[in-house]
C-alpha cells in the first residue's frame, strides 16, 4: 500500500488563495488521486492532519511499502516530522502543489526533503501522480526507489 499523506491546510483547497492554489477543492483532490490509483490498480491510503503529532503517528505506523507526503507548512521548520520519515526506511517523495522556490524566502528551505528519495513541486495536483507513477515503477540502477 502506498500512503499519502497531506499535512495543514491543504484540506482547505478551494478555499485558500485561488490565485496560488487554485480552485479545485481537497475532495477532487482526493478524486483525482483515487481515480488514478483505481485505473493503475495501485493500493493507496490517503491520510490528512493538521496536527504535527497525527503525521509523526501515522508515519511511525509502518505498515505501507511507500509514502508520499505534503508536510505543508512543516515542510519548513518540523524536525519531528523529518526524524519520523527518516525512520521510514521505503522509498518516499515529497509533493507540493506551489513551485516553493517561487514564494517567500521561508518556503525556499524544507527540512523534510533530505530524508525523501526526491520532491516534486509546482505540478498543482499532477505532482501526486507524477509520485505515484514514479514509486509504482520498477527500480532502476539510476534512481532506486520503486515497489
């Protein structure tokens, strides 16, 4: 089972900044990444908080072969978070729907993303499936990863 999880706020999609994040709402987020699984038959859990200690948890849990995962605003400052993924010892990738390196200074640095196999931001809701497609395909001598 691959896990994906969304950290704080991006339940609210739809409803943030429309013109930073769009008008898409966090249900047809979830759709879209369902829809993809289901046609991909790829076994997938999608898990929200927006509490640091729900992610730590869910992260420790262990129990999927992958992860995906947009700490939000963790990204930026949650060693926590980052200790948890590095526990993780599957292939994993960060996802951000806003190319972050094109925002505020704060949002340049992610303490997260040292302890994933690679990012992929500005994509909008395309980067979760360009992380699904990625972790579903065979590993190779030149990115490893893979189920």
């Amino acid at each position: 089972m691959i896990l994906i999880i969304n950290g704080p706020n991006i339940n609210m999609l739809g409803k943030r900044p429309k013109d930073i994040y769009g008008t898409e709402s966090y249900d047809e987020l979830e759709k879209k990444i369902y829809n993809f699984a289901e046609e991909n038959k790829l076994a997938i859990e999608i898990f929200h908080s927006n509490s640091e200690g729900e992610i730590i948890d869910r992260i420790q849990r262990l129990d999927y072969k992958a992860l995906i995962i947009n700490p939000g605003a963790y990204t930026h400052y949650s060693y926590a978070i980052r200790d948890a993924l590095e526990i993780a010892t599957v292939p994993k990738i960060e996802v951000h729907l806003t190319n972050i390196l094109a925002r505020e200074d704060f949002r340049h640095r992610s303490v997260t993303a040292a302890c994933c196999n690679g990012v992929i931001s500005g994509f909008g809701f395309d980067g979760y499936i360009l992380a699904l497609n990625y972790i579903s395909q065979p590993p190779t001598a030149y990115r490893g990863g893979g189920l």
